[in-house]
C-alpha cells in the first residue's frame, strides 16, 4: 500500500471544516512554518525536490527562488485551479473534499514568498466549490489563521477566490494573470517572466492546488523525509486522475514507485479493464500529452519495464515516449477509435485557441477539419502528410504552449497508429460500422488477459 499524503485524511468525516480538520493535526504545519524564516521554508521546499503538479513537472522551490524583491513593491501568489485539461480531476477533489490543506498550503507559501495578498483562480465551472473555499477561508480567518498579525507572528494575508469564465487557456499563468486583471484571457509574449513583472506588474508566483497543498506535508514531515518518497528526481506522492476503459475510475495518490502495469491492473488502483478486454492505448498524462500504444506503455524501448515517474514515461522522448503532465490518466481498450479520439481532442483545442497566434489560430481549425473528413469517410491519403505538416508547423512556432497541446496528440496518434488512418482512408463504409481493433503494435507484450 503507497503512502498517503494528501488524501490520508480526506475521507474523515467533516474534515472539510475547520474544527475537524484542526484535531486531525490541521494548521500544524502553519504552526510550524510562521516561527521560521521565509528563506528557510524556500530552503526547506527545495530540498524537498517538490515539482510543479500541473503539468510542466518544473522544481518549485527554484521557481520561488527566482521571485524579484524590489523594495516598497508588493509580492503575489497566485493559485491555479483552472483545471481544464480534458483527463484531468484531481484538484476538484483535493478542494471539495480537504479545502482546509490547499488554505494553510496557502498561508505557508505566502509567509514564504511575503504575499499579503493571494488569489485562487478557479475554473468557471467549479462554482458549487466557490463556496466551500469561501466558507474554508472564513473559517481560517475567524480562526486567526488569515488576516492580520497571524499567530503573532507579524504576517498579514489575505486570501481571495476568483472565478473564470471557462476558459482553458487561462490555466496557461500568463493568460490567468491576464485575466485576474479582468482583461482578455490571451497569454503574454515571456520574458519578462511572472517571478518580475506578473499581477498588476508585481512579481508574481503562480502554482497548481496539488503543489501548494504539498507543501503541508513537507512542512510536517521535513524535506529530508519527504525526498525519500518516489524514485530519483520524482519525490513526494502525485494525484492521478484516472479515468477510461477502466475498472474503477477516480483520483489515485501514488507514491511514484509503481510501475504503470500495476496501476492500471492492480486490484488497489485501477482495477484492470473492464469485461476482459484488451489494452489498446492510453495517454497518460492529461489530453495533450502524445498517446502512447499498449506495448509502449508497459516497457520502454529499450525493454524495461515503464514506472509512474516524470522521468520513466517521458523516456524515449516524443518518439517512443510520452508524458506524466497534470496525471489526467485516460485508458483505451480494443474497441476504442483512435481517429475519433484524436478528433475529438482536435475538435477541443480548436474551440479554447485564444485566436492570438496565426499557426495556433489556423492550424487547429485545419487539423479539426481534415481529422473529420478521415472520421467520416471523407478523407485521402495525403490527409495524413498534410496533418503531420500542419502538427509540425504549429508546435515551438506559438506565443503558449497551447499549440503544442494541440499539435502533440497529433503527431503521436499518426507515429503510431498511422495503419488505422490509413484504413478509415482505404475503407471508408467499412469504418462507419466498426472500429479497427488491435494492431499488431498494439498488442500487450506479455500482459495476461486476467
């Protein structure tokens, strides 16, 4: 059984309010932190080889060393919780279920960062948890863990929720910042970088809900305890959303130390695919990760076996590997359509491009189109030349990395399954009534149908 962090207890009955959440060893850690320095719980954060939980895998307390300071200028942290990236719940649950840890995650970063003011930017369509952060942070302040002088200790925070409009480009940090500030939600050409000029041209830190409620644990456990946990520079416990052809689909903690075999067929995660069919494909870190065929996913190229770590699924680069991202864990069994799946997606990136970069802007809406044209029997063979050409003109060419979201399920869809595209062309009536199957590429190597 991994060791649990985060959810330990967030199935404790009422822990979602203040009082409960205090006598199971809540604020604690708050405790703790505001008699240190901010440098030493930076200190502490970089020890603890904590990496950025949504998405980009970047260290966190490098990311906070870099934070100007000029004199007289106020400091923000801001918190990401517009989770939008299709695969992906884990944030949803940590703030419905254990609010009060993102809260005092919260309070301890910004003692750390000397934010006296921090935001949480949630995704439009989370609005029923709108009010449990409200309520969560209410309680906080009448409990003396928010506001003025807390604990003493000199440091006045603040705490305020603001709502998206459901955008999926603002959970991209400088379209956040962008739309925190009630503009338009189009991201901003870097450098400067958030760290030096971000909210209201502030220097600014932004970090994802499962990042700053890590910090909790890091601060009870200590650094030294918590880099022990996971395998090399994948330390700490990371919430998987895993959801597809699977037996029981949910947010997983795993302590990274898991090959990806036995999350999906072990009995205490995923439980298998349901009615014994076979693993086809899976991406396995949010949408726009590149798709990774059965046989690819269970063993690297070079034959060892794939572990949930940063490092083991992007081994192999884009060609033979993919990435952990945000843990949006999507499974596809035998019956799956990877023509479908990939327009869909498509489909998707085209409708939230912000419009602001041409090849973004364009590109998405071609792509879309021709992936229909395939899907619906209307496709030629240069269609596949001409979606590899387009997937390739987009990704690095974009101001966001929302091109390359767009590009990368693309490309890994045609690397691998270029034979399935190739019948939906070769075989159009014939793909309107049923799916390709199982290719040989997609055959489990040596994984027992249980």
């Amino acid at each position: 059984m991994g060791r649990k962090l985060l959810l330990e207890k967030a199935h404790v009955e009422g822990i979602r309010y203040y009082d409960t959440y205090r006598k199971n060893g809540g604020y604690d850690a708050a405790e703790k932190a505001l008699k240190m320095s901010p440098a030493d719980i930076v200190e502490e954060v970089k020890k603890s080889g904590l990496r950025g939980r949504g998405g980009a895998g970047f260290p966190t307390g490098m990311k906070w060393s870099f934070l100007a300071k000029p004199e007289g200028v106020p400091r923000y942290l801001v918190c990401n919780a517009d989770e939008s990236e299709p695969g992906t719940f884990k944030d949803r649950y940590l703030m419905e279920f254990i609010p009060h840890l993102l809260i005092e995650g919260l309070l301890i970063s910004s003692f750390a960062l000397g934010s006296n003011r921090t935001y949480i930017y949630i995704r439009g369509e989370y609005a029923w948890i709108v009010d449990i952060l409200e309520q969560a942070i209410a309680e906080a302040n009448q409990a003396g863990f928010l506001g003025k002088n807390i604990l003493g200790a000199g440091f006045d925070c603040q705490i305020y929720v603001q709502r998206g409009a459901g955008a999926y480009i603002c959970g991209e940090e400088t379209a956040l910042i962008e739309s925190l500030e009630g503009k338009r939600g189009n991201p901003r050409i870097k450098p400067p970088f958030p760290a030096i000029k971000g909210l209201w041209d502030c220097p600014t830190v932004v970090n994802n809900v499962e990042t700053l409620a890590a910090i909790v644990p890091i601060m009870n456990i200590g650094a030294e305890e918590y880099a022990k946990i996971g395998i090399g520079k994948s330390t700490g416990t990371k919430l998987i959303s895993a959801c597809g052809n699977i037996n029981k689909p949910g947010v997983y903690e795993i302590d990274m130390t898991i090959s990806v075999e036995e999350f999906i067929y072990s009995d205490e995660y995923c439980g298998g695919i349901p009615n014994g069919k076979r693993l086809k494909a899976c991406i396995p870190g949010g949408s726009s990760v590149p798709i990774l065929p059965a046989n690819l996913l269970l063993t690297t190229a070079k034959g060892e076996k794939r572990m949930m770590t940063y490092e083991s699924l992007a081994d192999g680069g884009f060609p033979t590997g993919s990435m952990l991202g945000s843990g949006g864990f999507i499974v596809l069994d035998e019956d799956q359509c990877i023509v479908k799946n990939t327009y869909t997606l498509a489909r998707f990136y085209r409708h939230e491009s912000c419009g602001q970069c041409s090849p973004c802007r364009e590109g998405t809406g071609w792509m879309e189109k021709i992936l229909h044209n395939i899907e619906t029997g209307k496709g030629k063979m240069s269609d596949i030349d001409l979606l590899w050409d387009i997937q390739r003109k987009i990704e690095g060419n974009t101001i966001c990395p929302l091109g390359d979201a767009a590009a990368w399920p693309v490309a890994a869809a045609i690397r691998h399954f270029r034979d399935e595209f190739e019948w939906h062309v070769l075989h159009p009536e014939e793909a309107q009534k049923r799916n390709f199957g199982l290719a040989h590429y997609a055959d489990p190597l040596g994984v027992s149908v249980a």
